[in-house]
C-alpha cells in the first residue's frame, strides 16, 4: 500500500498575496515520482501472484515464500524512518537517487538469483532501498508545486495507485506465463529496470537539492533497536513452524519485547535532552494516536496475510495458472478503488469515523461471503465464484484505508505530525509482515494436514476475527479527520 494517506499537506505561503510559481518542470518531476511509487507498488502486487512459481523454479520451502513476501516489508518498515531522517539531513534528492538506483540494483539481483537464499537476500535489501526512496516523493513535491497546485499533483496519485493495483496481478501473471526469453518468473523483477532507469535519469536532470529547514539528528541507536525488535518478532514468526518451535523462538519473541522497550526508554531520554528521538515519546501518551497504531497494525496484518494466502490458495490448491490468479483478484481491486473514492470524498467529510465501521462491516461480508463461496464450491471454485465477495471485500478495504491516516492524526499536535506519519507508515509495514508470517505460518500448517481449501477456509475465519478487532479499535480514533496537516 501507498504512503499518500499520511503525506502532510503544503504550508500557507508567507505572504498572503504571493503566489509562487513552482518549480518549471514540476510537473515532469511528479512524473519521475509516480513511476517510483509504481514500481513499489507493482513490486508487492506481482510477488504474491509469481510466489508458486518461484517456488517450482528454485525449490522454496513455504518459509522462502513467507520472507519473499514478509521479508521486503520487514525491512521496509524499519527503514521508512530513519529514510526520511536522511532525506532530510542530507538532501532528498541525493536520497531519491541512492533509493532508485539500489532498489533498480536489487532488483536485478532478484530478477537473477539461482537460489532461494540469494532472492530472499536481495528481496531484503530491495525493502531498504526502498525505505530510502519513498520518503524523499512527498517532500519533493512540496518543494516544486505552488500551493494552488499540490492538492491537483496528490490527487493524480489515487488514479496511478488504483491502475497499478489492478494492473499489478494481472500483469505479474501474465509476464510469468508468457515466459518471455524462457525467464518465467525473473521478469517480474527486471521489469522494474526501465522504470528504475527512467526515474533515475529523470531525477538526475530535473531534480534540485533540497534539505528540512532545522535538519533533526539522527538517532542510529534507535534506528537500531528498531530494526533488531522487528527482527527479533519477525523471524521466529515465520522460522518457527518449519523448526518444530523450539525454546530459542519464544525466547526471541519475548526478548522483540525487551528491546522495543528499551527503545522507548532512550526516546524518552533523548528528548529530555533535547537531542530529536527516532520518534516522539508524547505520541504514546496519546490514546487517540496509540489506538490508531493498533487499528492500523491489526488491520493491516490480516489485509495482507490474507491476500497472501488466497494468491497461494487459487494457484497451489486450484491450479489456476498465474495470469488466471491475477486475473482473478481484479475484482478486489474495483472495489477497492471504488470504496477507496467513495470513502475519502464522500463518507469520510459527512460521517468521519463512522465510515472507518462501515467500511470493517462491508470487508466483514465480503469475507464471509467468501468463505461461504469456498466452502460450497470446493475445488470447482470459478472466478466469477468470487466477483461479488471480492468486490464487497475490496470496497470495504477502500472505505477502511482512505480516510484511515487522516482520522488517527487528528489526535496529535501539529508539531508531532511529521513523526506521527512516519510511525505510521513503518506500522503499516510491519502488520503486512507480521501478517504473512501468522497467517502463513497458519495456512501452510493447515494445507499440510488437511488441504489447501481448508487451509484458506481457516485464513478467512481468523480474517474474520481481525475485523471484528479492528472495529472494537475504531472506538478510539477522533471522530473526524485532520483537515489540514502542516508541512
């Protein structure tokens, strides 16, 4: 998913009766952003549907499929921070360079790995870079466009991010099926080479430097501990399962635990020292905000696992060919779209918080009706089986993820807004993690012992549990959005 959601709106110009021109060639540059934005967002899309390719080609365990997946947003989320910290140090534009031009290197890498291990490795430093280039797009953009203009340069994102949500499976498939060069899979990251290589030349040419006013410090400690916690929660996650859960993954587990304490307690004592924490401590003294993580952690864990598990289901347990799966999540993604449009232009302005519920009910139904649509149709399930539960689930998913961001920072102060957004993006990130390893350390156990159907029925009725969750969390969000977030 996309990181528009909480990107913070222009300041007012100075002078009210100034009207800056923006920069000349602004509008070549949002281009050069979107097509990086586009290849994040194809990059996600198209591993789901390539996952059981990949794993006939090189051999990958149901492991290797969880940390192709789990692994880029692993590292994703724990970068997402300290990347925009850099950004702001040491210049975006130096940062979108070194973001595309490693994100277009590791996927090369990905696009040529002979062994499970190498692609999950390249997958992982693929997440980094990209952690490094996303950030840099939204302060970009405030930098070139005049305030007249940037509410008309975000909104081209909704379309381009809608495109390539449908696009993306679709496209994944067909690229693994057509199997271009005999390359089968390997192209669905090579694709990413001409957009990469256009983004950097573009932003070699048209970008100029640009730094935060009052740079923040960087916190590499907390950086750190960050990135170890993550790690320390993620990996037995995934591992334990295909280990038989020995003693050291509940250790690990409880120590992910010790660590993100510690963190918070050096937080805490930088700030007293008036040195910038990694993020800000008065954040969690908030309940507004602190609920808002848990909705946003818990909704997005089930979200993405269960998109995960249902790209294995229909190829592993139906085996419908690649471009037949990616064909068959269409549907999801017109309606996400749709509820997506709905939601932040219409529901969320009248009835604020109360869309975010709509929103959970309508998904709930969705998958419901889905689980009812297995379960009775068994191995002849069809994809017109699937039009109307995915379209409910997909409008609901867009009713929920549109107005999310924009209701959970209205429980924070203007000058907390920068960090909140990160926090909640790095989130965001970490609950797609956590939710492919849960949940696909649950469908694999399943698959194994009774099937791949039965194993998606069981992913549907924890989904269904994470929604009924995610609505109990809503009660704790600001009844209405944040109208206007400062730059």
């Amino acid at each position: 998913m996309t990181d528009l959601l909480t990107s913070p709106a222009p300041p007012a110009p100075a002078v009210a009766d100034a009207k800056p021109a923006g920069h000349p060639k602004r509008w070549l540059i949002l281009a050069v952003v979107l097509a990086a934005e586009c290849m994040d967002l194809l990059d996600g899309m198209i591993v789901n549907v390539a996952a059981p390719a990949i794993s006939r080609d090189l051999g990958a365990s149901s492991t290797g499929l969880q940390w192709m997946v789990g692994g880029y947003a692993l590292t994703f989320a724990i970068g997402l921070i300290t990347g925009a910290r850099l950004g702001d140090i040491y210049g975006r534009r130096r940062l979108f360079l070194i973001g595309v031009a490693g994100f277009t290197a590791s996927s090369v890498l990905c696009g040529l790995a002979p062994t499970t291990g190498t692609l999950i490795a390249a997958r992982l430093v693929q997440g980094l870079f990209a952690a490094l280039l996303i950030p840099q797009g939204f302060g970009i953009i405030r930098q070139v466009f005049p305030p007249d203009e940037i509410g008309k340069a975000f909104g081209l994102f909704g379309p381009v991010i809608g495109l390539s949500a449908v696009l993306g499976p679709v496209l994944g498939g067909a690229l693994v099926d057509l199997d271009i060069l005999g390359a089968g899979w390997r192209t669905i990251f090579l694709i990413n080479v001409p957009l990469g290589l256009a983004a950097l030349v573009g932003a070699a040419r048209l970008l100029s430097e640009s730094r935060a006013e009052r740079p923040p410090t960087l916190d590499l400690l907390g950086a750190a501990l960050v990135s170890l916690g993550a790690a320390l929660l993620i990996y037995p996650l995934i591992q334990g399962r295909e280990l038989d859960w020995p003693w050291w993954t509940f250790a690990s587990i409880a120590a992910s635990f010790v660590v993100f304490f510690a963190f918070a307690a050096l937080a805490r004592r930088r700030e007293r020292e008036g040195v910038s924490p990694l993020v800000t401590p008065s954040l969690f003294r908030k309940q507004a905000f602190t609920g808002g993580l848990a909705t946003a952690l818990v909704f997005f864990a089930g979200m993405i696992g269960m998109i995960f598990t249902l790209t294995l289901c229909l190829q592993i347990g139906l085996h419908y060919s690649a471009v037949h799966s990616g064909a068959s999540l269409i549907a999801w993604s017109l309606g996400t779209a749709i509820g997506a449009g709905t939601g932040a232009a219409v529901l969320a302005p009248r009835f604020g918080r109360r869309t975010l519920h709509a929103g959970v009910a309508l998904m709930l139904a969705g998958v419901l009706s889905m689980l009812w649509v297995v379960h009775s149709a068994g191995s002849g399930l069809t994809t017109w089986d699937l039009v109307l539960p995915e379209l409910l689930g997909g409008a609901g998913m867009g009713m929920v993820l549109a107005p999310l961001f924009d209701i959970i920072l209205a429980g924070v102060d203007d000058d907390e807004v920068g960090s909140a957004s990160g926090t909640l993006n790095a989130v965001q990130q970490l609950g797609g993690a956590l939710g492919v390893a849960v949940l696909g350390t649950l469908f694999f156990s399943a698959a194994a012992a009774h099937g791949f159907l039965v194993a998606f029925e069981r992913t549907l009725w924890v989904e269904s549990g994470v929604l009924v969750a995610t609505a109990a969390l809503v009660f704790l969000l600001p009844m209405r959005a944040r109208e206007e977030v400062p730059a």
